[in-house]
C-alpha cells in the first residue's frame, strides 16, 4: 500500500535570540529589532513564486521552523498564512505547527498564535536540567520550560518538546531518570535527538579540542536502548528514528519528508522538492536573511539552486527517508523510481541478521536492531 505523502509549505524564520553552541541551522542573531513588516511581505512574495511552480495541490500541513519563530509577531504569522491560503488554500484539516523556544513563550503570545491560526507547538526544550542547559547555550531554565509546556497544552489541541541525549558525561541510568520525568509532562509527541558536533560550530572545535568528550559506541548504543524501552513502556513508540508519538499523533507535516512527498520551503535557506513536467526538482534559497530578502525584492524569489534529480537521486532520496520510519518502504514505489530491482539476496542477508524486516510483501521496515546502523543498511540496500 503506497501512503500519500501530501503537500506541505515550511517557512523558515533565520532569526534567534542567541546562537546555541551545537546548532548549524540557518540561525542568525540581530542585535536592532528585525523589519517584520518587510520580511512578511518577502514571504509572500516567495510564496507566490512557488505557487506558480505548483499551483494544484492544497497544503496539508504548514510548518515554521528556524532559528525561533516564536520570536514572530503573531500578525507577521497570521500574514504569511493568509498568503498560503489565497495561493494554494489550505486543507480543512491542515496541520499548522510553530517551533518555540521556551524563553519566548507567553500565554498572551500563544494565544496570538492560536488566533492566527497554528494548531500546533514544538517547543525546544532540550533538558529539565538547569546546569545541562546552561552548557547547551539555552536562554531558559527548567522551570520556564515546563511552564512553557504548560501554557502549550492548554492553548493548543496539539503539542511537542523536544528533548538532546547523549550528551557529555551522561550514563544510561541518568538518562533513564530524566527520560521517566520527561514523559510524566509529554503529551502526545516527543522529539529526543543524540547530540552531534557538526563541522563549525563551536562544540566542533571544543570536541577537536578534547576539551567536549561525548559518550563512547557502546554507551551510545545503551542510551539508544534506554530510549526505545521507555517511550515504549509509556505509549509513545519511536515512529521515525528521532520521534515519538501516540499512535495517530505524528508529526504530519514531517511526514511529508519521511514519505518523500513535495513541498515548498518558503524563507532563508529553506529546501524544496516539487514535480514539474520534466520531472523532481530540488530547490534552495539564499541563506543570508538579508540579502534573501533582496533577492527576493528584485526578481520574487531567494531561489539560488534549482536542481533535476535524476531517478538514481529520486529512488536514493525515498530510500533513505523511508527507511527512518518505522513502516519503512513500499519497494514497488521504490522500484517504479529507480527503474531497478532490489537485491533479493542482499535483503535476505539483512534480515538474517535481524537489521530488516518484511511485515508484508511489499514494505521493508528497518529493525529496532538496525536503527543504530541505519547509514549501513541503507547503502547496503542500494548498492
């Protein structure tokens, strides 16, 4: 059975009250105010732009991510959505998600939000401990974040937080603990990342340095253990390698990824993938917001890459996305995009060693075994 991926709009909002030491997202601190005004009228712009590249499909879900978006005027919001709306429409039941920063969260405030239309918060939680935040770079304390959790629940139907494992000097059994306390707050979706240094930021050369020692393999590989078996035991399973929900309550508008559907990334160094005539195409935009901006001032668009995939591309891109979830792959729709056959022996390799599963004819699932080695298993597959 071949799931729908839908059609959904990310809006990337590059600004953050401070820049956190692990993070290599499109985030950029502004020490004078920020123009919204301006900006609001460059995402419509932007918008328009990819209207007219796919101008048929209504947008299930809507999803603003960053940097802090919650550091948005709820008018600068409720603007943007206008624009999706008169240019695609928007589905009754659409999914419309705003990433928040729990030192940005007023009730007032997410009440703004509510009005202009998100039904639904992530907050960025990170820790319940005040010390590992403080080393994280966050602006909050526990006890703001679980107020902002708070305020999220009772002001929005739907909700998540975020929460970084894995981190220096952390056991299984610290983890284990701080996992139990965090479920007892968790709605419906939870999000846990391992911490990772990626190449220029500032734990990447604190870790080059030794001066950040992160959890060997096999500690890792405990954490990993621990996480499965506790979310597990509380009734929110991992759905996707990093994401945890109560069945039914994914993330939608991640979904789109995962399934390898098409979206317009809208924003400062958004990504999109969107069907045209010739083919999948893969777009990005100007990275710096202002220069962005301008871009988009002078020809309607930021879109600085405008790519073709090949099938190879297509077929790899669907592979490795899938395979995170854990309803895995539809290998017809694999091999309709690739123009080739799997590997029946590699696949029967796989399985022996217990890394993937066939639930049915035509799915392949990755193991609770596999997910640790998932880059493996997935270039072992399309070999």
């Amino acid at each position: 059975m071949t799931l729908d991926p839908g059609f959904g709009v990310y809006v990337h909002w590059p600004f953050c009250a401070a820049k956190c030491p692990y993070c290599d997202f499109n985030s950029h601190v502004r020490h004078e105010p920020v123009n919204e005004e301006r900006f609001a009228a460059a995402f419509a712009r932007e918008i328009s732009y990819f209207h007219a590249l796919s101008p048929r499909r209504p947008v299930g879900s809507v999803f603003f991510g960053g940097g802090t978006p919650s550091l948005m005027k709820p008018s600068t919001v409720a603007t943007i959505l206008d624009a999706i709306a008169k240019a695609w429409g928007l589905d009754a039941k659409a999914e419309i998600t705003l990433e928040a920063n729990p030192s940005s969260v007023e009730a007032g405030r997410f009440a703004g939000y509510r009005a202009a239309g998100i039904n639904r918060v992530s907050l960025g939680v990170q820790s319940f401990d005040d010390e590992e935040l403080k080393r994280l770079g966050r602006l909050h304390n526990a006890e703001e974040a679980i107020k902002a959790i708070g305020i999220a629940q009772s002001t929005f139907e739907r909700s998540s937080f975020d929460l970084i494992y894995a981190r220096p000097n952390q056991t299984p059994e610290m983890w284990r603990g701080e996992l139990s306390e965090a479920l007892k707050r968790a709605g419906e979706h939870l999000s846990l990342y391992q911490l990772t240094i990626e190449e220029g930021t500032p734990y990447h050369a604190l870790h080059a340095a030794g001066k950040l020692v992160l959890p060997d393999e096999a500690t890792a590989r405990a954490l990993w253990d621990v996480t499965q078996e506790v979310t597990t035991a509380a009734g929110l399973p991992a759905y996707e390698i990093s994401n945890h929900a109560r069945p039914g309550a994914e993330s939608r508008h991640n979904l789109v990824y995962w399934r390898s559907g098409e979206w317009a990334g809208i924003g400062p160094g958004a990504h999109s993938r969107i069907g045209m005539n010739d083919g999948r195409h893969a777009f990005s935009t100007e990275r710096n917001p202002e220069m962005w901006a301008a871009r988009v001032e002078q020809t309607g668009h930021g879109v600085i890459v405008d790519e073709l995939l090949d099938t190879v591309e297509v077929a790899d891109e669907y592979l490795l996305m899938g395979l995170r979830l854990s309803e895995g792959i539809d290998v017809e729709r694999f091999e309709r995009l690739a123009g080739y056959r799997l590997d029946p022996e590699r696949i029967a390799d796989l399985e022996k060693h217990g890394l993937v599963t066939r639930p049915s004819p035509g799915r392949i699932t990755v193991t609770v075994e596999g997910f640790p080695v998932l880059d493996a298993v997935v270039a072992d597959l399309a070999a």
